[in-house]
C-alpha cells in the first residue's frame, strides 16, 4: 500500500512541475505573470522546508542523508542541488549530467513511462 501512495504523490509532484514548466514555455505574459505570483512563493517556501531538513547538525552532518553507519557531511546533496539550480543558474549541470555516488538523495531522473521528465 505504502508503495502504490508514494507512486501517487511521485506521479502528482511531477505532473505539477510538468504543467509549470509548460506554463513557462507557453503561457502568454499576463497568464505567467499570475502563475508566478501564486507559484513562486510556494516553490520557494518547498525549496525551504526541504533545505531545513538538511541543515547540518552540530557535527557538521546532513541529519536526514546521514545513517547508523555512514555520516553525510555538509552540504549535502540537496544542498548542492540547491545552489546549483538557484544560484549557479546556467552553470549548473543537468541530472542527465551527474554521475557523482553523492548519496541517496541524488537527483535521478525517473524512467517511469508517461511521468516525469522526458
């Protein structure tokens, strides 16, 4: 069961990204303008509660990429995610780009037909 619900929320987060994509390459001036305005602070307050979830803690470890038995040290890569996609801009690499073994929250492109990316 726990599978088929984290299916659904993957296939409805990327749907919605699709769709905001395709607003940004299509929408007409007035239509982006009022997607931006509703959007981009959801998007940001997302990219927040993400990013606090990776705070480093008092040893300077990502409390939710590390494990028992294998500490992630900052920034992690979430945190690398972020800075590439919000701060480095064209700069940055694709996930089709990475090949790094950053650790389990790797940005990975899905392969699921019909959902995601593609």
């Amino acid at each position: 069961m726990d599978q088929i619900l984290g299916q659904v929320l993957r296939n409805a987060v990327w749907e919605r990204l699709d769709t905001l994509a395709s607003l940004a390459d299509e929408a007409d001036s007035g239509s982006l303008a009022s997607v931006a305005r509703t959007e981009l602070p959801r998007l940001a307050q997302a990219w927040r509660a993400m990013l606090s979830a990776h705070e480093p803690d008092d040893r300077g470890d990502c409390p939710t990429c590390s494990t028992r038995w294998h500490r992630s040290k900052a920034p992690c890569s979430v945190w690398q995610a972020a800075h590439e996609h919000l701060i480095a801009g064209g700069l940055a690499t694709t996930p089709e780009q990475r090949t790094s073994e950053e650790g389990r929250h790797t940005l990975r492109v899905p392969q699921v037909a019909g959902v995601g990316p593609g």
